[in-house]
C-alpha cells in the first residue's frame, strides 16, 4: 500500500479490534447481568406459561433471549459492519441492503441455534446420565456436515457464486492446489462487489463441495499472480494449520 496510507489502515484495523472486544463484553455482561437479576428464570417461567410443550416453551425462551440480545447488540453491529466499512469507503452495500443481511443471518442464526438446542434438551430428557457423549458426537457430525454445505446452501443466501470464467486463472489455481496436496472441485467467483470493495479469497467446503472462490473485486484488480499469493496464504491455513 502507498505508505501515507498505512495510518489509516492502522486506524481502521484498530477500530474494529476496539468494536469486537465491546462486543464480547456487551454480550458477556447481558448473561451476567440475566444470570445475576434472575431474569433468565423469569423468561423461563413465561415460556413454560405460554406452553407446556417442552419443546414449544424453548423456543419461545430462546426467542426472548435471542431478541433481546439481538437489540442490545444492534448498535454495535450497525458501527462495526456498516457506519465503518463506509467511514473508509469499503463498503457498496445500501442501508435497506445491510438490514436485509442482518435478518437473513437472523433467520439462518435463530434456526441453527433452535435445532442445536431442541436437540440438546431432548438428550438431557432421554439419556440424563449420557447426554453429553450423544451431544459430543452428534454436534462433530452436525459441524463437518455443515463445513461440506455451507458452499451449496448457507453462503448463497448472502452472495451469488457462478463458475470462473477465466480458464488459464482456473488452471493455474487448481495446480496450485494439486501442488499443495489439497483435492478441490472448482474455482467459483464471489459476488462480493456488490456489497464491498474489499478483494478475498477462500478454500471451502468438503468432499464433492471444496471449492476455490474468488471476489470478483480480487479478479478485477489484481493479477493473476497476486491471485495466486492470496490463494496460497489461504491453502496455508489448511495445509499447514
């Protein structure tokens, strides 16, 4: 980078550090704060008087507390993932499309942790003495089962992906790949212009779906050995840990 940008960049780096950390402490405190004034029981009491279905009053339980903690953390979310990006002009995405993102991932979010949980509390019924060797091995499955999907159904309901269209790219990664001992099944590009100007890269999924992908701002301003590099520090990562 031009060097009489690098402030900046310290600026902009420091600032989200600054803004995860209140984060995890805001949603620290909320437990706390929930476990310490009772109200966690008070929550649990409403769910069960609302429904005596055990399965029901978690939802609803776990519908208050999501909520809750949803708009407390809210502002945050709003500095750090758009007031930010657009502070330092990496961001394209429009207010109506950022309150879209976040409903969606709390549409994807809300259900996960309700199958997580409704899972959960049925072993504890089940097995009292053994829940947690069924949930330990049930909950491995369930991750490397949602590692291999991810590509082919949670990431697109936030992006497009299409097959990359730049086949001396395409086969210059996919050595890349054979090079470092990692099987993939093909280059994808990342519709990420539509939402930032930031350039990335990522090796994903498993089996039948690990996959190259590549944003589209990467491919668009970078050359095919730039490319590389940036895909190179990513094989790093699962390659070498």
């Amino acid at each position: 980078m031009p060097a009489e940008d690098s402030p900046r960049v310290k600026r902009y780096h420091r600032t989200r550090r600054v803004l995860g950390v209140a984060g995890f402490a805001e949603g620290f405190l909320l437990l706390v704060v929930l476990l310490a004034r009772g109200w966690t029981v008070s929550f649990r009491v409403w769910a069960e008087a609302a429904s005596t279905r055990p399965v029901i009053a978690l939802v609803i339980y776990l519908a208050i507390l999501g909520l809750l903690s949803k708009c407390l953390s809210l502002p945050l979310d709003f500095v750090q993932g758009y007031w930010l990006e657009h502070r330092y002009g990496l961001s394209n995405q429009t207010m109506g499309g950022w309150i879209v993102d976040q409903l969606k991932g709390l549409a994807v979010g809300g259900a996960l942790a309700i199958l997580g949980l409704e899972f959960l509390y049925w072993t504890l019924r089940r097995w009292p003495a053994h829940w947690w060797i069924v949930c330990g091995s049930a909950f491995v499955g369930f991750f490397v089962l949602l590692a291999k999907l991810a590509p082919v159904l949670i990431l697109p309901i936030f992006f497009k992906f299409k097959p990359l269209e730049n086949p001396s790219l395409e086969a210059r990664l996919m050595e890349l790949s054979r090079r470092a001992g990692t099987r993939v099944k093909g280059v994808f590009e990342w519709k990420l212009s539509a939402k930032s100007r930031k350039a990335n890269a990522a090796l994903m999924g498993l089996g039948n779906t690990r996959r190259i992908i590549l944003a589209d701002t990467l491919i668009e301003n970078f050359s095919e050995e730039e490319v590389e590099a940036v895909l190179a520090h990513e094989l790093g990562h699962h390659v070498r840990g």
